[in-house]
C-alpha cells in the first residue's frame, strides 16, 4: 500500500572480494528481489572500502578488513540503498581507510551512517526519503578499540574521525566474604597499588561506591548492580540521538554492533544490549538490528516493536582476504612475506577451527517489516544460508534456504527466541510471527 513503508535488511555484510558468476546469475537473484522488495533496503557494512593505499593500524577487529572500489559493484548487486558503518572493522585501516569508505558510498549517493570525520557526524542519522516517508538509520558499535573512537573538536584542536560508540561498564557479582578475601590479595600483592597513585595524582578517577576494583576487573557485592551496563553518557548521547530524529523522521531506525557476550556462549545476549534496546525503542526507534556476532541471537518484539540481538553474517569472505599486515602474519609463526591466506590457514588451523569451521556462523535470516502509522502490522523472514558446506568462492554468499536447511534456521531462531516471547512459524519456506 502506499501509506504503508516496507523495510528490508541483512546481517553483517564481511564483503571483500568478486563474486562469481554462476552465483550472481542464479542463488543471487532470489535474495535480491527479496530484499529489493523493501522501500528501506538496509545492510551492515563491515569492511573498509580503499586501494590498500595507506596504512594497516596496530589493531583490527580480528582480522585486517578491506575491499578494493572496483569490488563494490558486486554487493550493490542486492541493491541496498543505506550501509551502517559502525562496527569493529571500520579503522582497520586507519583514517585513509574510514574516509576512503565515506568518500566512495558518497560519491554513489549511497546513505550511510555510524562514522565520520567527528562524533557529531558519526553519531548523526542517515536520513532516507522512502515511499513518501522521512526515515532516520542510527548506527552505533559496542565494540571499539578507543583509538577508533569519534571525537569532538574543541576551540584549539579538530575533531577525531572514527566511529558511532557506546561503552558499557562490567561488574562481576561476588559474595562480601570473597570481596574481603580480594581485598587481602590486592593489599599482600600491591596488585591496586599504580591505580590508587593515579587516583590519587588525579590521572584516574576512583570506582563507584559499592565497587571493589581488583587489577582491572570491578567487583560488586551489594546486589546493586546489573552484569553489565551502558555508560551512562553514551547511552544518553545516543537517546538524545533518536529523540532528535524523530522530530524530523516518520521512522527511526537503529543498527547496534555488538560482539560482547551475556554469560559463556556468543547467543547469550548482555545486560546492556537488552537495557539499551529498550531505552532505543523507548525514545522512538521502530526497530532495533543488532550484528557483530558471527550467529543468530533471538529476537523480542518489544512494545509491538522488533529487536533483533543478531542477524549474524548475511557475507561472510573471511578466507578471501586479499592482504594482511606483518603484526598477523608474525603472530601465527608466518613471516611477512606469507599471503593472506597462508596467514588465515595459519590461525585456522587449516580450516579446521575459526568462524569458517562452524556452520553456525553461515545460518542468518532476512527479514521484511511493514509498518503503518508508526506501527509494525507484518513481519517475515527468510531463512538464509551462506552455504557452509559450499566449496570456492560461493562459500560465504547468501542464498534462500529451503526444506530441511530452512526448517534448521527456522529452529534456532525459534529456540532462541522462545524464553524473550516470541512464537515463529514456518510458513512455505518464510518465518513468520505466530
């Protein structure tokens, strides 16, 4: 209907190289049209888009992350019409690269959002005209190096280029036995004894109160406390964000990329992540559409409103990494002049542990939500698989899972999502809301 916005969107897109041509004339097509199909068309971009024509930074998301301009043609093949940059990856190659990504998705009037040449413009939305409606994407990581972290200028000094980020405090809940116990180590041991000079020197700032601080963990013992929870500025800068935008945007939209785990497994969902959900959906976000994890996490819809913790991966080319710094290449025993992929298969293990050896990290859904007057009235999903078990470069790419490979998507997202509320059915090789 034309009053009626449709919205589609993917996982993380982990796109580095070419496709190949007997899957951009066949299993490409179905995903495509489906995701076509969405007014809205949303993806993560997690990769740096230059010439490799600077420099590697000291750290990296996990693995260094670039794709040539030439490649580019290949993921617009899906026809997405935003790219969230916000994520792990976005100053794998340092300022050249983050700009040399704005630069490109800019010059091909692709909106974008998540990072810039400030926090301000980092943290701003994108804002899309869509089937006659104004709608605002925030994108937003959780899982930074600080180098990466956006600034803000100051009379003197110009602002930091980097990312769109939110920080989150982790306290570990103990008994007031083991806190004096802890106590006693750190005082035999002089294990605080730097941190309390800074403290003292005004170089740090002392822990909360109800907070016992051990080496570089916090501690607390007085029940007062979630596992883990926003930071307090971030979390309001970033409310204030959406606030903003829907006094100007029918929808708003926002992308969390979040890695960080609730307790020992990747679909485990933290505090914070549920916390600031909330508060997003709260200050008038239509939709929450959360990555980083390489798997499905559940989904919660929320005051009629969907959150999606994970999609997972909707492309991952982890193996097909063109090149990587000395830094990796010497920390799995390579020397500098070892490719990328004798790097990779180093770390792997030949294939045999990492994100490619688990099926897990190649199962994802696409989903499509249809809103009218600011509510959600319909949302479905295909089952989608980026072909695990695939040899050569399909490997990695995206294609419409049906019979038994769509009903094992269908039973993981189902099972995960089950305790958060929320009943799936299977419906002619399309997930949808019972």
């Amino acid at each position: 209907m034309k009053d009626n916005l449709k919205v589609t969107f993917t996982g993380d897109a982990l796109f580095v190289a070419d496709f190949p041509k007997e899957y951009v004339d066949g299993e490409m097509k179905g995903v495509a049209d489906y995701i076509g199909s969405g007014d809205v068309r949303i993806t993560n971009l997690e990769t740096n888009v230059s010439e490799f024509g600077d420099y590697a930074s000291a750290y990296s998301g996990g693995t260094w992350i670039n794709t040539e301009p030439e490649d580019f043609k290949y993921i617009e093949k899906f026809g997405f019409n935003y790219y969230g940059t916000a994520n792990n990856h976005t100053l794998d190659y340092s300022y050249h690269g983050l700009l040399s990504t704005l630069e490109v998705l800019d010059k091909k009037g692709l909106a974008h959002s998540g990072s810039g040449k400030s926090l301000e413009e980092a943290g701003a939305p994108a804002i899309l005209n869509a089937n006659g409606k104004k709608v605002g994407i925030i994108a937003v990581t959780t899982c930074f190096n600080m180098a990466a972290k956006a600034g803000v200028a100051t009379p003197k000094l110009k602002a930091r280029p980097g990312v769109n980020y939110l920080s989150f405090d982790t306290y570990h809940q103990i008994t007031k036995e083991q806190a004096e116990t802890l106590n006693e180590i750190a005082k035999s041991t002089q294990m605080n004894a730097y941190n309390d000079l800074l403290i003292a020197t005004g170089f740090s700032l002392p822990a909360p109160e109800g907070v016992l601080v051990f080496g570089t963990q916090k501690f607390c013992f007085d029940g007062s406390r979630k596992k883990t929870e926003c930071n307090k500025a971030d979390k309001a800068r970033l409310i204030n964000s959406i606030k903003d935008a829907k006094k100007v945007c029918d929808y708003v939209f926002v992308l969390i990329h979040c890695h960080e785990i609730g307790n020992t497994k990747h679909e485990e969902v933290p505090d914070f992540f549920v916390e600031l959900s909330h508060a997003c959906i709260d200050a008038g976000a239509s939709a929450i559409m959360g990555g980083g994890t390489h798997q499905l996490r559940p989904l919660e819809i929320y005051k009629g409103l969907p959150i999606f913790y994970s999609l997972g991966d909707f492309i991952y080319q982890g193996m097909r990494v063109k090149y990587l710094p000395a830094d990796f290449l010497n920390k799995y025993g390579c020397p500098a002049t070892a490719t990328a992929l004798e790097g990779l298969n180093a770390r792997s293990k030949g294939g045999k542990i990492g994100l490619q050896a688990e099926e897990c990290n190649f199962l994802t859904v696409v989903p499509k939500i249809e809103y009218k007057d600011g509510k959600m009235i319909s949302l479905e999903m295909i089952p989608t698989s980026l072909g695990f078990n695939k040899k050569g470069d399909e490997n990695g790419l995206p294609y419409h899972a049906k019979g038994e490979e769509g009903e094992k998507i269908f039973n993981i997202l189902s099972k995960l999502s089950k305790p958060y509320g929320t009943e799936l059915k299977l419906d002619n090789d399309v997930i949808k809301l019972i």
